[in-house]
C-alpha cells in the first residue's frame, strides 16, 4: 500500500468540530483477537487507500452486548448497549461499518429500541460499494485469479439480515472460481459459535458443528474458504485443523483479499 495507515479517533474529529464520513465499529474480536486484528488492520489500510473519511472510538469503544443478551443476561446487555448509546450519540454519529456481523446486528437491529438509530454497513457491503464506485480498483491479475474459492454465510449477515450478493459481487471483481457449498445463501449451515456457543462448550452429539461445516467446504475441492465473521474464521480455522486442512485450504476474510490486489492510488 502506497499510504501510510491512519486511524483517526472520534474525539480528534470532535476537537475540531467535524464529523467523518463513517465511524468504524472495530468490535471485541477485531480488537483483541490476534487473527481477527489482521482483517481490522487490512480493512483500515483499504479505507486508507480509498479516502473514506472515517474514525473510530478506540478506548471509548465497549463490547456491544450481543454475548450476554445472547446468554440470556438481558440485564448487562442493557448496560453495556446505553453506554455505547451514549457515546454514539454524543459524537453525532449517524454511519456505523463494522468487519463483525454479530456487531453489525446488534447495533443494525437492537439498538433502536434503546435510542440508538443509525445506518449500519457491514464491511463486505461497504467493499461492493467502494469497487461499484470506482474508489478500489484492482489489479488486472490478482493473486486470486481463477482459484477455487467457496463462500461461507455467516448466519447474522445472511438468514439474519438478507445479505448474500454483496460478499459474492467483492468475489466476483477478484475474479476466483466461486463454488458453493450444497448449504448456501438461505440454507447456509451455521459455523457452530453462534447464540453465545463461542464461549462455552460443545453440547453432546456424534460431531462439532464447525467439522461438518468444514467438511462440506472442503468436499467442494476449493483452496480457500472466504469468511465474513471473526467467529466464524475461528470455527473454520479450527475445523480445517480437525481434519488437517490448515496447509491446504486456506481460510481468509474479504478484506485480506482486497487489501493486497489493490492498485495504488
């Protein structure tokens, strides 16, 4: 990349009494989780390249809730959502993007009903966007060409939210050989961390959630595994690892795509 990486802060925009274009919900996992830090890395070094005029919160940024409402603990959910509330509001902020579907949406979906209303993107639409506008282009050859690639739905993007072509538009423009898995789009298989599972364990039963979702992507006979989701990166990493995987198939997010076919501006 041509530009040095920016991540300008709310509070820096505030100072000066602007606002940016779009503020950057980084999330949990894109904070402290070291493979999903290389997607917050990667996708910031796009919004770089294509001048999207964006910040973020940084330590004023908290956990969503999604964990604990989805847990069942309603009453942490309600704390921690009106305290980002606060801070939203406070700072005028109007556009949400966020690399993590279940940040997407909690904030997209649940926030309203406690005074949070605002316009979520999740990052693969804002992709579609930045590529359709002219603002990414990509190199004539990206190391992506004519590669096998299968496309999982993570379950907030897809069932939960309708979004299916978006993520398959950015494909499209990397020029792979997309095939689907037999459980796709509106019949997608969730990944197996989804409704708080992440952070507990495995209930009984003959096979994890994530081996059988890893199984059918492997049985599609594609070198890489795009994902949407730090959980569902996780679970697939793992997954491949189950089976012995990890060196053949390789599971990467969209914006580790993008990020290194781009050309610079």
């Amino acid at each position: 990349m041509a530009k040095k990486l920016s991540i300008p802060l709310m509070s820096e925009y505030a100072a000066e009494g602007k606002t940016p274009e779009v503020l950057f919900w980084v999330g949990c996992a894109g904070s402290y989780d070291a493979r999903a830090q290389k997607i917050t890395v990667a996708f910031t070094k796009i919004l770089n390249e294509a001048n999207v005029n964006f910040a973020v919160l940084g330590k004023e940024e908290s956990c969503t809730g999604d964990p604990a409402r989805r847990a069942g603990n309603e009453f942490v959910f309600q704390m921690m959502a009106l305290q980002n509330i606060e801070v939203l509001n406070m700072y005028n902020v109007k556009k949400i993007v966020t690399t993590c579907p279940h940040c997407f949406n909690i904030i997209k979906n649940e926030y309203p009903e406690l005074g949070g209303k605002y316009e979520v993107m999740h990052h693969t639409q804002l992709l579609q966007s930045l590529i359709d506008e002219g603002r990414i282009k990509l190199t004539d050859s990206t190391e992506f060409k004519g590669k096998t690639i299968t496309y999982h739905d993570s379950c907030y993007m897809g069932r939960g939210n309708g979004v299916y072509e978006a993520p398959r538009a950015v494909l499209a423009a990397l020029d792979g050989n997309l095939v689907e898995m037999p459980r796709h789009g509106k019949n997608g298989l969730c990944c197996g961390a989804g409704g708080a599972q992440m952070f507990k364990e495995d209930e009984l039963g003959d096979r994890s959630v994530n081996v059988e979702r890893s199984a059918e992507a492997i049985n599609t006979r594609a070198e890489i595994v795009v994902a949407n989701c730090p959980f569902c990166m996780v679970m697939l990493n793992d997954g491949m690892k189950a089976h012995d995987k990890e060196d053949e198939v390789m599971v990467y997010d969209l914006a580790e795509m993008i990020v290194d076919n781009m050309v610079d501006g």
